[in-house]
C-alpha cells in the first residue's frame, strides 16, 4: 500500500491537485482596496487583514475619494477611496490569488516538480508521486477534444493513469491529515487511455476505509468522468483501494484526484456597517448596476 505521511502527496500516473487553506490565513486569498491608489496598501489593525489596489485586477472604472462630510471619526479607511463605473453595461474584476505556502500541486512524470499547463482553465499547478507498485497507462491522443467536465482537468494531465503493476491487485493509497478532525472534499477524475475492445471492459469499485465510497465506475475513452464527495469526509487516515469488478477484463485507473480541505470562516463576511457605508456611497456618487 502506499503512503502519503501528511501533506504533500501523489500518485504515480496520477495528477493531484490539494488545496489547503488555514483559518486566519490570507494564503490564496485576495483581499482588494476598490479605487486606492495603483501599486498602493493598507493594514487593517482590528482584522490584520493587509489590503491591496484594484488597479492590477481591472481596466475599467474610475477612482474617487469619498467627501469630507462622509469621514466620521469611525470611518474604515478601506472606504476613503473608492472606484465608481460609470461606463459600460458589465464590469469585471479578474481575481487570481496568488499560490500560498498550503497550495500543493501534484504532477506525474517529470523531475522538474511544480508544473502548470497552459490549458488548464484553473491555472492549477501539479506534482509527481513515484510508486514501485503501479504500472503506468497513457496515450498521445488529447482527452476531452470536444468537451469537458466543469473541473477541467488538463487534456495533458489526462494522458496519463496509474495502475496496479501486477494483475488482480488492488490500486491503493493514503494519507493521515495532521488534525483527524480536518474535513476534505475529494475529487477523482478517470478517463480512459487505451482503446478497448468489444469483449473487453474496464469496471470498478472505489473504497474509503473499507466502505464502499462509489462505484461501478467505467472510465469513457478520451473523455473525463469525475466522481466527488457530496459531503466532507474526515478521518485520522484516507485509505483508498480502488478494486476491478469480477466481470471486468482490465485492471483500474486512476489518472488525477484533487482534495480541499474545508476552510471554516470564523468571522461574518459582511458588517452591516459596511453595508450602510457602502450604500450611502453609491448613494453619493449615483453608482448604479447595469
């Protein structure tokens, strides 16, 4: 069986993705100033949240600064300044937080570690994991040529499977979080590399600590199926084994899986203070949405 102790890991032949956020952590998140100053930012000393200019995240709109009857002696300086759109039916902010020290991509088959392929609509990054256990599947041909799962995981990532190297076995891994209380969401993406033939099939099972997690799965030819958690798991330990089915003629796969850690937000998101402020500016400056 293979083990993953803690954080990160992968799969041979398998491209994983880990997104870990900590609470109280501003890792891969943005937290935006609308309408301060290009190249400009603020400390909040009540939240120790560091605020950063909008200009970077968008073309449109112009900056104003809010009039002195409006400042009161309470008045968040993150509302000093403020960006107003007086033009255009839509205006869009293109928000990419940068990667923090919990963002963990996995990638398989390259010893350049850290990779991101430029057809993956997320800007993921992924990582390699070697396994003497597993075999390795994959094809030249592009995964998902005429459509895609909502996941999108890269066509090149998809080219590629792991399997169990010696036949009848089970494809296994694990990992043991640091807190057992930490809940993830898990994702695993299947698609098949090699071109069955009518007497053949590939069908499977999937289970997590013994209990059957799902399945039967049959992997479509060039084409992603992806199967998730529909509600958070924890554990002191994730133990997969992915089992072929008595009436299947081929082993099973697995090319990617992701898993998120679930981030538990301690504060409200909105003050209703800020709400107020901001109402009585749009009020000021006649900011209306369209």
């Amino acid at each position: 069986m293979d083990k993953f102790e803690g954080f990160p890991f992968a799969l041979l032949g398998i491209f994983i993705l880990i997104l870990l956020a900590h609470a109280q952590d501003q890792s891969g998140f943005i937290s935006i100033d609308c309408g301060l100053a290009e190249d400009s930012s603020d400390y909040d000393e009540e939240t120790h949240i560091y605020y950063t200019s909008d200009a970077n995240f968008i073309d449109t709109g112009v900056s104003k600064n809010i009039a002195p009857e409006f400042k009161t002696s309470n008045f968040l300086k993150q509302f000093v300044n403020v960006r107003s759109f007086p033009d255009g039916i839509k205006n869009c902010y293109t928000l990419r937080p940068a990667r923090g020290k919990d963002y963990i991509y996995v990638y398989f088959g390259s010893p350049k570690g850290f990779i991101r392929f430029d057809d993956d609509a997320f800007n993921r990054f992924w990582f390699p994991y070697n396994s003497s256990k597993w075999a390795v599947l994959s094809t030249s041909l592009t995964i998902d040529a005429n459509s895609h799962n909502r996941y999108q995981p890269p066509s090149i990532v998809m080219r590629t499977a792991a399997t169990p190297l010696n036949a009848g076995e089970h494809l296994e891994f694990s990992w043991e979080p640091s807190d057992p209380t930490t809940q993830f969401y898990v994702y695993m993406h299947f698609a098949e590399v090699e071109e069955l033939k009518v007497n053949q099939s590939r069908e499977f099972n999937i289970f997590l600590n013994g209990t059957l997690w799902y399945g039967p799965v049959t992997p479509r030819y060039l084409y992603t199926t992806t199967i998730r958690d529909l509600v958070p798991e924890s554990a002191a330990k994730f133990q997969f084994s992915i089992s072929q089915m008595s009436n299947s003629t081929h082993p099973p796969i697995i090319n990617a899986l992701e898993a998120y850690r679930v981030k538990r937000l301690l504060q409200p998101q909105t003050d209703q203070k800020d709400v107020d402020d901001i109402m009585n500016i749009k009020s000021m400056y006649g900011v209306k949405k369209k």
